[in-house]
C-alpha cells in the first residue's frame, strides 16, 4: 500500500503555474518502474469482481482534495466498538483501496508511452527556443551596423529617383489627356465605317481614362461629353439591328452583337431584336397590300394609308389577288429567313471561345486607334489603357441561356404574328369567287407557306389550316356538287365508244397528275411534287438559305407540254398498223380470225414478223384481242373522271387537312360511276330470279349503300320534307340514264356487247387506278380516317370486277337460243330398248350456236378489243346456261330406259368434245353438273335419298321428274312417295 501511495504521490498534477516553474526539473522526473507495476498486476484479478469494489466506494470519497477521509471514518465509528466489525470493515477498505490503485496502475501504464512521446517533444522545443534566441541576437546586432552605415546622400539618391518617377508619370497623364480631346474625331470615323464594337471600347475606355484624371481641370466636362456620345452610339446600334428583320447580314450581325456585348446588354438586344421583328412583320405586309390596292385603285382619292390593315385587305381586287398573296409571302418569307439566320448565328457562336474573340477585337480596336492618332515631335504614341478587366466583366454578363430561350420562344411568336396576317388577307375576300385552278394556286401558296411554318418552329399551323380548311371544304363542296352533275351529263350522253390511247397510257402522263412525278423546284409548284422523298430531306430554309425564294411566281405556271397519250385508230403509228398484218396472209389455211386475233401474250404487242402456223394453231379462239396494241379500254367520261380524281388529289396534296373530305368526294365520283354502269348494262330482274349470274353479295351490298347514300330517287321536291330531307337531298344526284343511242336488243351486236365490253372494262380501268393511288392517298389521310379509304377499297374499289358476272350474262342469256334447244329435246325418244351409236340432233344444234355466237365476237371484236378475261367469262356463262339448258332438256323427260340414260351420255359427251375446239376453258364449267343428273338414275332407293338431299343445286322440278322418271325401273310407289316427301322438306324453306 506504501508503494501505490509513493506512486501517486509521484504521479499526481500540479497547477500551470507550477509546472511551468518547474520546467526545468521535468527531467528529474522518475517514472514508476517496472517492479512495482508488476507487484500490482500479479495480484489476482477479477474484472468484474474489481469493477464492483470501485463501484461500492462512497461517492463522497470522490470530492474535492479538501476532504478529510480521517475524520470522515472517524465519525462513522458507532459508540460502542466491535473488534471483530472493525477488523471486518477494515479489511473492506483495503481490498476498496487495492482495487483503485490497480486500477489507477493499469491506467498509467495504457498512458505511458503517450506520456514519453510528449516529454521529448517538449525537449525539442526547449531546443527549438535557445535556437531562435540565437538568431533574434544575430539579427539585432546586423540592423544595428546597417543604422549606423546609412548617410544622408543615401536618402537625397532616393528622393531625386522618386521625383524623376512623378514626372514621368505626369508625362504620361498629359499625352492620354491630349489624346482624351481628340476622341471625338475618331468616334466619328467609326461610326461612319459601322464599326460599333471599336467605337464602343474607345468610348468605354476613354470614359475609364477620363475618370482617371478627373482631377484635372482641363477634362471635367469630358464625361458627360463621352457619356452622350455612348448613348447616341446606342441609338445607332438600335436602328442597325432592326435592318436585320429584313435583310440578314453575317458581318453586321457580328459587329452589333459585339457592339452589345461590350455595353453588356446583350439579353437588352434580345429583348430589342423581337420587337424589331415583330414591327418588320407588321410593317411589310402592310406595306405589300397597300402597293397592290392603290396600284389598282389608281388615281382615286382614297386615302389608303390611314385605313387599317383588316380593312385594306378587303380592297384587293380578285385579278391581284394572287400575285399579292404571293408578294405578301415572299416578304414575310425574308423575315422568317432573317430570324431563323439569326438564331443559326448564335448556335454556331455558341461554341467559341469568346475570350479569344474578345482580345482578337481588342487588338482591332488599337490598331484603329492607333492609325486614328497623331505622332508626338519626341517620337512617342499615346495610348489609352485597354481595360482588360471590363471586358471579363461583360462576358460574365453574358447570359446564353437567357437568349437561347428567347429565340426559342420568339419562333412560335413570330409564326403566329406571320399566321395571322395571312389569315387576315384570306378572310378579306371570297375565295369561292375563283377558277379552280387559280383556288389551287393559292392553296399552293398557302401550302408551301404552313411547310415554311413547320421547318420554323415545327408548329401544324393551327391558325392558317382552320381558315383555310372551312373556305377549301365550302369551295370544294360547291365544286363536287357540280362536277357530280357534269358526270351525269357526261354518262347519259355517253355512247359508250372506245377512246383511242396508246399502249403505254398512264395516269401519270395527265397534266393533272404531273404533281406526283415531278421534282420540287424553285420554279415547280408545290402542288407537283414527287410522293416520295429522299433519304435526306433539305428543308427549304437550307435550300434557299443562301438565295432565291420558296414563293416565286412563274410566267407561266401550268405546263407547257402537251399531252401525248392518244393514239390514231387505236395504233401508235401508221407505220405499226401497217406491219400489223403484211405478215399474216401468207398462211392461208390459217383461220382468218385467228390471224386477226392473234397478240403477243408476253409484251402485248403485234409483231411484225411473220408468225409460224403453229404459234397461231395454238392459239384459241376465246382471246379475242384486236389486232392492234393491248391499249386500255376507257371512254372519253373515264378520261374526264380520271382528270377530276387527279384535281382532288391536287387539292388534297396541297391541303392535307381536308383530306377526308376530298377522299370522301372522290369516292363518290367511283360510286357514282360504279352505279351507272350497273344501272345502265347490269340490271336485270329477270336472270337474277333465275339464281344465276346473280352479283355477290357484297357487290349488292355496296350497290345498296351507294343508292341509298348518293341516288336521289324522287322525282320532284317534296314541299312537305324537312329541312333535313332537302339538305340531305342537295348532297345526292339523280340516278343517270342510257342514252338512246346506244342500242342494247339487237342480236346482230350481241346486245350491245361492245358497248357493254367498254363500259364495263373503263370501270375495270378505274379502279385500277384508284388501286395505283391508293399508297398516296393512304399516305395523306389521317390515322383515325384510315379505316373509312380501307372500307371502301375492300367494299367498292374490289367488287368493281364483279360487275364483269351480270353485265356479260345478260349478253350469254340471249346470245344462244336456248329454247329452241329445248323443243328439240323434247322431240327425243329417251325410252329406246337399244344402245345408240349416234347422238341426236339438238347437240349439233347447239354447237351451230355456240359457232354462230363465236363469229359474232369476231365480229364485235374488230370495234373492240374483248380482253381474255371478257371472252372467258362470256364463254363461261354461255356453257354454264347451255349446261342447265341440257339438264332442264333431261328433266321434261316422261319416259326414259337405261339405253336413254347411255344415249343422253353420249349426246353430252359428243357436245363436250366438240365444244373443247371452240374454247380453251378447263375445266368445262357444269360439267359435273350435267353428268351428276345423269348417273343418278341409277341410284338406289337409299343412295338416291341421300343425293337428293345432298344436292340442292338442282330445282324441285328437276329432282322430282327424276324420281317420277325412275319409277318402275328401280324404284316403287312406296319409296317414290318418300323420295317426293323429302323433296317437299328440302323446297319447303324456299318458299
């Protein structure tokens, strides 16, 4: 226990003072050895055990050092003392006391080498001082010498040399004043050259000078002199940036814009820049209308100048209408270029270091100076400071972000400043007052104008396209309504003549179509050009960026070629009819026909060489081509639609927005012509009772909707009718009719088969062309119409071929005699005990019909060409009714035995293979239809139950004579009365 107390004791703190009195015997300090720190940690230790006895300790034992410990126990004693209690308690205090002072030994230890770390720094310290000591007494001793070394000519030296200094200053003070007097003279020379940026840094300079040596009297009124001269500048500057409005300019753009960074106030010119062009925009187009109304108001009066620019619009009048509009564009076209120009400007300087750029103008602006100043007699140039730091003061200032988005914001500005004055010209007069091709030669305009809009600020122009859409959609309807009414005429003075084209015809070679084949051009419309675009589209601020205008006006801006697409005689030469046949009468057992007919399949052409016997044996009799060049079959009112079709989609080019409507027109003008030929050749109540040759259902359908949609059926107006009714009536036409010289009965013709043939074919044609536009017109008409131009393709456009099934029947129900037909049927004996080895003599009949009916298209065909689909179908119908013919000939039968049924084989047979010389259709159409009814003769009772009701193609007379007819022979009475019995349940639904 000693021995922690002397270690304590030795360890224990003093106060500052007296640790800094005894600094010096910190040295003499001992540390606690070794031994005594072991006698302490080899005790016995419990953590935990130790950590609870120093926690048990009083608290009051950890108060200040004042406290008497042996006073405090003293006190504690109770009265009476107990030896045992005593030794008890003592024993307590000592393991208390042995538990801190190994605690307090631990402690030392953990401290100690932190404890000899800072004792030698403290060492090196007291070093450090004694050194410094050292020096500070060198250096006192130095000054000393140096006091008592300097002389008082020393001191006289030193002021002579500060005089000299002043004066040289002075000097130069007088030369910068001097040339401060002359300034003015160089400002001037500046401004005359427009160089604003070095005439505003010598301005800024000399006013930076001028504040130098504002102590002198001889430059007091030199501020606000050069102060009024800075405001002026601006001025100026001002005037020289409205002039790029109109006219852009790169190098004098350049200058004010430096000119505005120097004076730090470029988002001021920002500012100033929009309302300068919003002023151009305002003024220009007042400007072109006024130059038009008062050169053709001549020398009235009237005093334009004060009147509005709404109301000087509306005194345009219609002859310089167009060319004023086209003026007008032109001039707001220069401001557009001006800004987009300008907006290109900042882009691109966006980039560049302007620091450099900055002292690049420095250096300019000094070399100006310097030529401007006059030399001193001594040789010396004044010069004026050049105040570097203004200039990286100004470009702090210079806040791009705010300029970007300012001309951001200014281009939708401007476009619709630039929309509502055109719209403003528009309204001020009638556009329904106009030709239709002076109306899409505004369209024009206006077209390429909204294309302008877009590539500007990629706006739709709302504006522009509203009014100019009511005005197109009110012109147009007007306009339809009466070409609707020209078609009628057009069809019910048709006679239904081939009109002459050449093989190679194409829409395209119309003028009306020349906007799809054309390249866009300064001098080419907007309303022709090419569907399709390169990969790389050149918008038209790129294209006329560097000159020329997107609305220059031609001389003459229709066309000047002459359309080339008729042909004479339906040949493209005379030289080409004539070698059409000087080759073909050498093959005289050739059948004349054939060497009329015959056409290359391959290029369409005749040829011109002699063609082998062969090739034209090979030939059938069914293509009845002309012997000239495959031309399209159309008439003269396909033509005209045609045209019409290419107008509307001129409008519809120019004016995407009304592009449903013009679409919607445009099917009319099909629909129309679709009903027209139906009405005209393919309406026949009576062959379409008969189940054959009816249209499909699909046809009829879209025949339906046209009529209801389109046809005006009533005679006259009913007074009664509601608005609605009329309303709905001036959208519809009254149904066409077949002129009276075309001439439909004659037999001689084939029922008008020729007139038939072209009518038919141009519809064919025509729908042919709306399948070529159909790209085009799906390309332009908007995503939620779409499915309005599908469902009239899929439902009106496609069904136009089937128009080819009831017009051609009606020519093969009357071509062929089939009644005739049937009474030499009915003067057969069907009933014969023997096999017959001749056939009968309706079957050469009817083959001597079928030839006849052949000589006839021959003849049709010299007028015109019958397409192979034509003939084919015509041949179809004419087999498909001389097959029922046979089989309704077989139904009328009364009596007939097995050697019949082989006879009515035969004589089918016989007519088969006649009839495979005269055509080239395979398979026979009805073939099977015949020889079903004949082999089911010999069907069984059970067998004859089950085709019956498997074949309901025949009629309730044929299936019944058939059961009458096998009576006897195979069939009794009882299955005969259930094989009619089921017949009855079959027909029953029919009725």
């Amino acid at each position: 226990m000693q021995k922690i107390k002397s270690l304590m004791t030795r360890q224990g703190l003093k106060s500052p003072q007296e640790s800094l009195s005894d600094l010096g015997a910190i040295e003499s300090l001992r540390v606690p050895g070794k031994e005594e720190f072991r006698e302490l940690r080899e005790q016995p230790s419990d953590p935990q055990a130790e950590q609870e006895l120093i926690n048990s300790i009083e608290q009051v034992y950890f108060s200040a050092d004042s406290f008497d410990v042996v006073k405090y126990e003293l006190e504690k004693l109770p009265p009476v003392l107990n030896l045992q209690e005593l030794e008890a308690y003592r024993d307590k205090l000592k393991q208390q006391q042995a538990a801190v002072s190994k605690k307090v030994a631990d402690l030392i230890l953990e401290k100690q080498p932190a404890y000899v770390k800072e004792l030698e720094r403290v060492t090196s310290l007291q070093t450090g001082l004694q050194l410094a000591a050292v020096i500070c007494t060198n250096g006192r001793r130095h000054l000393n010498i140096a006091k008592e070394g300097f002389t008082q000519a020393s001191l006289g030296l030193l002021a002579n040399q500060r005089k000299r200094q002043l004066l040289i200053g002075l000097l130069k003070s007088l030369r910068t004043i001097k040339t401060l007097q002359r300034t003015d003279v160089r400002l001037s020379e500046m401004l005359e050259e427009e160089d604003y940026p070095g005439a505003i840094q010598l301005c800024l300079e000399c006013q930076k000078a001028a504040s130098t040596f504002k102590h002198y009297s001889c430059i007091s009124e030199l501020n606000s002199k050069l102060q009024d001269t800075l405001e002026q500048i601006e001025e100026q500057l001002d005037v020289a940036l409205s002039k790029i409005c109109k006219n852009f300019d790169i190098n004098h753009y350049t200058k004010v814009q430096q000119a505005y960074r120097l004076l730090g106030k470029t988002q001021t010119a920002m500012d100033q820049l929009h309302m300068h062009f919003t002023q151009a925009i305002h003024n220009t187009v007042f400007q072109v209308v006024l130059g038009y109304v008062e050169l053709c108001a001549g020398n009235t009066d009237t005093k334009f100048q004060k009147l509005q620019y709404k109301d000087l619009c509306t005194h345009v009048t219609p002859d310089s209408y167009i060319p004023c509009l086209a003026d007008l564009c032109k001039a707001l076209w220069e401001v557009m270029l001006s800004y987009y120009r300008t907006m290109e400007w900042h882009e691109k300087h966006d980039n560049e270091d302007t620091a450099s750029a900055s002292e690049v103008l420095l250096g300019r602006v000094k070399e100006g100076r310097e030529r401007g100043e006059g030399r001193e007699k001594d040789g010396h140039t004044a010069r004026i400071p050049e105040g570097n730091n203004m200039i990286g003061t100004e470009e702090t200032n210079f806040d791009r972000g705010y300029i970007k988005k300012k001309l951001e914001h200014g281009l939708t500005r401007i476009w619709q400043d630039v929309q509502l004055k055109v719209k403003t010209y528009l309204l001020g007069t009638d556009l329904s007052i106009f030709k239709y091709d002076d109306f899409i030669f505004v369209l024009d305009i206006i077209s390429r104008l909204m294309q302008v809009g877009e590539e500007f600020c990629g706006s739709k122009s709302e504006v522009l396209q509203e009014s100019i859409r009511k005005q197109s959609v009110n012109y147009f309807k007007n306009y339809h309504r009466t070409r609707l009414d020209e078609l009628r005429m057009f069809l019910e003075n048709e006679t239904w003549e081939l009109c002459p084209v050449k093989s190679n015809f194409s829409i395209l070679q119309l003028h009306e179509f020349k906007f799809m084949e054309q390249s866009r051009s300064p001098s080419v419309s907007p309303s022709k050009q090419p569907v399709s675009t390169s990969s790389k589209t050149v918008t038209l601020f790129e294209q006329y960026c560097s000159g020329g205008n997107p609305f220059e006006i031609q001389a003459n801006h229709k066309d000047e070629e002459t359309e080339d697409v008729l042909a004479s005689n339906g040949y493209e030469s005379d030289e080409q009819e004539k070698s059409a046949y000087q080759e073909y009468d050498s093959d005289s057992d050739v059948p004349e026909e054939l060497k009329r007919d015959y056409v290359d399949e391959q290029t369409g052409d005749v040829p011109v060489k002699s063609v082998s016997r062969e090739t034209l044996k090979s030939r059938k009799k069914s293509d009845y081509s002309l012997n000239k060049v495959n031309a399209p079959i159309l008439t003269n009112t396909t033509l005209n639609v045609i045209r019409l079709v290419g107008k509307y989609m001129q409008m519809m080019n120019i004016l995407k927005p009304i592009a449903f409507d013009v679409i919607h027109f445009m099917s009319q003008l099909f629909d129309y012509y679709l009903y027209a030929i139906y009405t005209f050749f393919g309406r026949n109540d009576s062959l379409e009772s008969t189940g054959l040759g009816l249209s499909s259902s699909r046809l009829r359908t879209t025949l339906n909707r046209i009529q209801e949609s389109l046809i005006d059926l009533e005679v006259s107006a009913d007074p009664t009718a509601t608005l609605t009714a009329a309303e709905e009536r001036k959208e519809k036409v009254p149904s066409p009719h077949l002129s009276h010289l075309v001439v439909l009965t004659s037999g001689d013709t084939l029922y008008g088969l020729a007139e038939r043939v072209v009518a038919t074919e141009s519809l064919v044609f025509l729908a042919e062309q709306f399948e070529f536009l159909q790209p085009h017109l799906d390309a332009v008409m908007p995503a939620v119409k779409k499915p309005f131009l599908q469902q009239f393709y899929s439902q009106t456009v496609s069904t136009a071929s089937e128009l080819r099934k009831p017009i051609y029947w009606i020519v093969a129900g009357k071509a062929l005699d089939y009644e005739q037909m049937l009474l030499l049927m009915a003067n057969v004996k069907w009933d014969v005990k023997e096999i017959m080895s001749q056939h009968n003599i309706y079957v050469d009949a009817l083959l001597k019909e079928f030839e006849q009916f052949n000589r006839r298209l021959n003849e049709v065909s010299k007028r015109v060409r019958i397409p192979l689909p034509v003939s084919n179908i015509l041949w179809e119908h004419c087999i498909r009714l001389a097959n029922r013919t046979i089989v309704e000939g077989y139904a009328n039968v009364k009596k007939c035995s097995n050697e019949g049924r082989a006879l009515m084989q035969l004589d089918f047979q016989q007519f088969l293979m006649k009839l495979e010389k005269l055509t080239d259709i395979r398979p026979i159409p009805d073939k099977e239809f015949v020889e079903t009814y004949i082999k089911a003769y010999y069907l069984t009772e059970n067998d004859m139950e089950r085709w019956i009701k498997e074949h309901r193609e025949y009629s309730t007379k044929q299936l019944t004579n058939l059961v009458n007819v096998c009576l006897g022979s195979h069939i009794n009475k009882k299955a005969r009365q259930k094989l009619l019995a089921a017949i009855d349940d079959i027909d029953r639904p029919k009725r």
